[in-house]
C-alpha cells in the first residue's frame, strides 16, 4: 500500500523496539525469537521499512545480530531495562527526523499504512504524539497501544526528564502532551507475542 500524498515520509524515522528482557517469553531476545522460519523483529522491519524514511532499532543485547537487518541499531540511555519508554527515548535522542514512529519487535502483523492514519490523526488534531487505538469486541472505550506512537523529534528533552526523574510510565508521560487516539479496527495488527502460548495462537493469523 502506497502512502498518502499528504504523509511527509521523509521526515519520518521508524522505531523497531527490541530492548526488553522477555521474561515472559524465557527471559529470550523478543525480536530475534523465530516466528515462520524468520526473526520476529525481521517479519516487523519488512512491514515497517515503506512507511518510513529510515529505520533505527532499539536493542539492548545481541546487538551485532540487529545490526545484520541492516539498519542502525540504538540501545537506551537509561539503564535498568526500563521499558518501551526508554527505548523512545534513545530513538528520539538519534533520529534525525521531525517524527520518530515506534513499533513493537513482537507484532508482525502491523498495518501497513500505521504512518500514514497516525500521522493523519496528528495533523487533523494539531498533536504532538498520537497512538494508536484498538476497540475490544463488544465494548465502545478505544484501548491505547501506547508502543505504536508516532511522537515529534523535539520532546526528547521533556522526556529526558521525565525518565531521569525516576519515572517510566508512557501514557503518564504522553498525556503531559497533547495526544489524540488514532482508531484502527484491525485489533489483531497490534497483537503482542509474549508467551509461547501467544506465538502458536499467532502462527495461525493471515499475515
């Protein structure tokens, strides 16, 4: 799928986020955990690399193997494992592009226009970060994906802050900001492969 005429790729930086511990998952490198033969970070890369300018990697280990996908790889500032938010962070601090869009290592299956309807939203809602939003079957409150976000270059210095105060919460911190909620009805493009259990449910989904 072709991006919009109106979303500036150039001025995008994709965020493959692969710097957590997976300790649900065997304590395992998420995004080099196999799923169809391939990395899982591999099936995330080749979804997320048209919709973007360039791509970075956030990795904590094994980062000569990231480094193999051919792109930059980036590990957190912020010591200790901390979280999805961290690896924002170190994106943010490298990117040399107004827009950082981060996406999990451990869903293969996202959309491939995220870009471009995030970056729909933001524009139409004047935001600096907008998420994306799924809607369980049966109920009518949008559920945040705070980890797909696409978030202006210039709040790496808030964010800064914000972690070296001692905080990670992401959509604590997003919320200091002026965020709009980008609804996407394909609730199974945001799934996360956490348990082993999870990844043979996946094994089963259409790409």
């Amino acid at each position: 799928m072709q991006p919009s005429p109106d979303y500036p790729l150039h001025s995008v930086t994709g965020l493959l986020l692969a710097g957590g511990r997976g300790s649900r998952l065997g304590n395992c490198d998420k995004g080099l955990h196999l799923f169809r033969g391939r990395p899982l970070a591999a099936w995330v890369c080749e979804r997320l690399q048209p919709q973007v300018a360039t791509v970075l990697i956030n990795a904590n280990r094994n980062l000569d193997q990231y480094a193999q996908f051919g792109h930059a790889v980036c590990s957190d500032q912020i010591s200790g494992f901390a979280g999805p938010l961290a690896g924002l962070h170190a994106g943010l601090l490298q990117a040399d592009t107004e827009f950082v869009l981060s996406v999990a290592c451990d869903s293969p299956f996202i959309p491939l226009d995220l870009a471009a309807r995030l970056y729909a939203t933001l524009s139409a809602q004047a935001a600096d970060i907008a998420i994306a939003a799924t809607r369980e079957s049966g109920k009518t409150a949008l559920q945040p994906q705070p980890v797909f976000a696409l978030v202006r270059k210039h709040l790496a210095a808030d964010l800064s802050l914000y972690l070296e105060s001692g905080q990670s919460k992401a959509r604590l911190w997003m919320e200091r900001h002026r965020l709009a909620l980008s609804y996407f009805p394909e609730t199974r493009a945001f799934t996360n492969i956490n348990t082993e259990h999870e990844l043979i449910l996946a094994e089963k989904y259409d790409a």
